[in-house]
C-alpha cells in the first residue's frame, strides 16, 4: 500500500482527534461506492425542484432561494444603520446551499470573518467545518449567518438595539433559505432566534418550533449547541455537543456511521 502524504495523515490524525474529543473511538471502513452514495442522498441535487406548497402552488426552488438571498445582500447594502458598521471592514452576509435543509446561525463575525466578508473561517469555523463533517456533511450542502453582521468591537457579545436592528434580514435570510432545521450556536443566538433568557442548560437537549415573522409554511426545527469559540475555550464540551448534534441528524434522518452494513445513530463508544 502507498504510504499516505505527510500532510494528508497530519490532516487525518486531527480529524482522528475532534472525533475522539467527542466521544467517537471506533471507525468502520465502508466501500467507496456507498459513501459517495450515502453523502448524495444527504444533500439535494443541483436541478431538483425543493417544493413547500401553500395550496398546490410551489413556493421555493433552489434558484429562487439564492435570488431572494441576492435581493437581501442588496437591501442591506453598505448598511450603517446601526454603530457596528463604524470599525467594520467587511460586512458578513452569509454562505452555503441556497435551499439548505439544515442552517447554522452564530452571534457575530470575528477578526477573520470581518476581514474576509465570510461567516466562521477563522479557528472557530475549522471546528464547526469538523462539527458538520461529522454529522456526514460538507460546508457547501448547509447555510451559515450569524444574528449581526459586522463585527463587534474586541468581539464582544452584540448588544440588544444591534441584534434588533440586523435580525429583520436575518429573518428573511431563513424564509429564503426554508430550512427544515436551524442549529443556534451559543447563547446570544439561541435566546436572540427564541425570545427566552434561560441558560444554554436548560436551551439544550431538545427541538423548539420556530416560524420567522410572515413566514409562510410548517415550523422550522430549531436546536441549542455550543459556540465553537466556546468549544474551543473548554474542550470537555464537546461531547455535549455531539449529543445536540445527534438530536439534529435524527430529526433530518441523516445516516449514522455504519457497522456491519447495519446502520447506527449512535456513536460507538471505547
């Protein structure tokens, strides 16, 4: 057998660690064929028609969602209309499929973020990359966007006029995008998106129903984590995270890792 790339087998000796972090010890070699197989059933095809009916009539389709997201990035324009915009660099719309099944929506940009004009790039978007990959998904099949979209100054946590002010386009980014699952990650997001004060203990561990102002269709499910950045400051929570994660995956049928061709949602444990 070939001997592996150096910078392929560090890359996988990470990979090897964020999974154990979470709880994960054992690995399944599956056939080449059934992952690509697997991974094409858990995201929808480039032309395929994602129909949420009002009556008989269709109300989404993939090139719709990512006109309607076009037409908010151009609402929003050169936005001043809150004082974030004041030491910002690039505002941060938000990224990924257009027609997402499952969204992701953090507090705010950081250093990277803001520099770049893209959502969770910098150390906290390598872990939530990690997180999705082990949900069996990639970057590019969710959406991500935070509840404000300039960076806060010394990223600190957004103010209530500022989280008032940029979630009215947030919102019409999630009736855009139709998710059937949305993951808020942290506080700020979770009692932003849900209108409640409680603690991230009592936020987590099970499903809110959460229907955006004026949008039209069944509620979207909405589920607690973890921050990366919180993750990353206190690693034990991980495994916390997981277990959110593993609500999530059940409730959008995705696939668990497989053992002896018999599927399992639960990680195999040491």
């Amino acid at each position: 057998m070939k001997p592996l790339d150096p910078q392929l087998r560090r890359a996988l000796a990470e990979r090897v660690g964020f999974y154990r972090e979470l709880g994960i010890y054992d690995f399944y070699r599956q056939p080449t064929v059934q992952v690509e197989t697997r991974l094409a059933a858990s995201r929808p095809a480039e032309n395929e028609l994602r129909v949420l009916r009002d009556g008989e009539n269709p109300v989404s389709t993939r090139t719709d969602s990512a006109a309607l997201l076009e037409a908010i990035r151009l609402d929003i324009g050169e936005c001043t209309r809150c004082r974030l915009h004041q030491g910002r660099t690039n505002l941060v719309f938000g990224v990924g499929n257009p027609a997402a099944d499952l969204m992701f929506v953090g507090e705010g940009p950081g250093a990277d973020e803001d520099a770049q004009g893209l959502p969770f790039v910098g150390r906290a978007g390598q872990l939530l990359n990690n997180m999705i990959a082990a949900m069996g998904l990639e970057r590019s099949d969710v959406y991500i966007a935070n509840i404000v979209k300039c960076r806060p100054p010394q990223n600190r946590t957004p103010e209530k006029d500022e989280c008032d002010t940029c979630s009215p386009f947030l919102m019409r980014q999630i009736s855009a995008v139709r998710p059937k699952a949305i993951v808020a990650l942290g506080a700020t997001a979770a009692k932003n998106l849900l209108g409640l004060g409680d603690s991230m203990a009592k936020l987590r561990g099970r499903s809110y129903e959460f229907t955006p102002p004026g949008y039209e269709g069944e509620p979207i499910a909405l589920f607690v984590t973890y921050h990366p950045a919180f993750l990353l400051r206190d690693p034990r929570q991980k495994k916390e995270t997981w277990k959110d994660l593993q609500l999530v995956m059940r409730y959008l049928g995705l696939p668990g890792r497989e053992k002896s061709g018999e599927a399992s949602n639960q990680p195999a444990e040491a």
